[in-house]
C-alpha cells in the first residue's frame, strides 16, 4: 500500500525557533512537494524536488527552504518561524511523469505562538 | 497561468440528496484536471482524474465528472449522497509550467450531509 508519512501530527513551537518538517515516502516516487493549507486558500505549494539534491521554487518559498538528500525523504525547514507560519503542512510525492498523481500525507499542524 | 474557481466554499445537502461541486478552471493549453478528496485530519486522495479522452470521468464512490471545454468546466457530481461524503472537496489543473507539470489547487469546497 502507498505510503506517505510526516514525522509529527501536531507540532507547537516559538517564534523565531529552526523547525523542521520531515515527510517520508515508500514508492520510490522522483517527485515530491510541500505544500501549505489555509481555510479558504485551499492548498498552496512551498517547493518541490524532482530528484535527489534538486529543488525548485512553488508559489509561497518566502521564509521556508528544503533539503532532499535521499530519494524517499523531503524536508522543510522554517529558519525562523513566525506567527503568519501557523498552518496545516502537507507533503505530498508523485512518480517523475505522472506529477498530476499525487500521493498525501496526513498533514502536520503548526502552531506558532 | 492556470487556475480553478470553486463556487461555494460550503455546500450542504441532505441524504440520498444529488450532490454537485461546481469548478471552472483557467488554462492557456489543453488540461488536466482533477477531484481530490479530503476527509477529518486526513490528506488528500484522488477522487478522478480528465487527461484526454471520454469527457465523462468515473471515480472512487460513485462520482463522476464531466470536462466541458466551451463551459472551461469540470463539475463534480453523485446521483445519491451519503453520509460518509462529508468532507472537503478540492478541484486541481495541471499544465505545463517551467518544463515541470504544476498543480494548481482550488480553494476547497466543505460538503455537509444532513441526515
């Protein structure tokens, strides 16, 4: 079975605090994305990696940056989290030429106080 | 650029009820378009997927939606709703940006199935 995860559920921490969002997929997919989900905003992407050590810009990278070091695993890094920072984090992974279908994870709530 | 409008951030009908998630999209080459669904403190899944071909798309759980390119519509839709469909509804288009594939996201539709 297709299997998206991300290290933490719930996640509170302060301002100004280094944070990281790990997500790790098992289906050896080339693509994987970040994505940030705000009530009536729908679904915004921070970055993507369509290969080990590649990464590029979505819509949102301002204040966040990524690592993707190995194939299987994607993460986020807040350098200095703010308040504005505060939302539902998903990762999400996709193989390299079917980037439409894409795979979530459960998501992880950020709350930055 | 492309883009997808949902009408209706809410939309609540009862149960056995017609459902009908309305999106139109935006897009400067032929799209993809999808149906993601998203229940309680759960990710997204795809519901149904138009790349090309049969403009009436099948998904998971009795939907179904049809590409209407005069219309730049792609409206979600199941005869009889039941009470499990409550969830939150996101229509996606994908074009080519960059060399990349993009998906672009709508804001999300909250379906509510009143017993």
């Amino acid at each position: 079975d297709v299997k998206v995860t991300q290290s933490s559920r719930y996640l509170v921490k302060r301002t100004g605090e280094k944070v990281f969002l790990e997500c790790v997929q098992d289906m050896d997919h080339e693509n994987m994305f970040w994505y940030r989900q705000d009530p009536g905003l729908g679904l915004r992407l921070i970055y993507f990696s369509y290969d080990v050590k590649m990464k590029e810009k979505g819509d949102i990278p301002e204040g966040y940056s990524v690592s993707r070091e190995k194939k299987e695993r994607f993460s986020l890094i807040l350098e200095s989290a703010s308040t504005n920072q505060t939302s539902m984090y998903l990762c999400a992974s996709s193989p390299r030429l079917r980037v439409e279908t894409q795979y979530f994870g459960p998501g992880t709530r950020l709350l930055v106080l | 650029a492309q883009s997808v409008t949902q009408l209706g951030s809410h939309v609540s009908v009862s149960e056995g009820a017609l459902v009908l998630l309305r999106c139109n999209y935006s897009s400067s080459v032929p799209p993809y378009l999808f149906w993601y669904v998203q229940y309680p403190n759960q990710g997204l899944q795809l519901l149904l997927k138009y790349t090309t071909g049969a403009t009436l798309v099948k998904g998971i759980n009795g939907f179904e939606a049809e590409f209407k390119k005069s219309e730049t519509s792609f409206h979600l839709t199941k005869p009889s709703a039941h009470m499990s469909d409550a969830a939150e509804y996101f229509c996606a288009v994908s074009d080519r940006a960059g060399g990349y594939q993009k998906v672009t996201f709508g804001t999300g539709t909250k379906l509510q199935v009143i017993p």
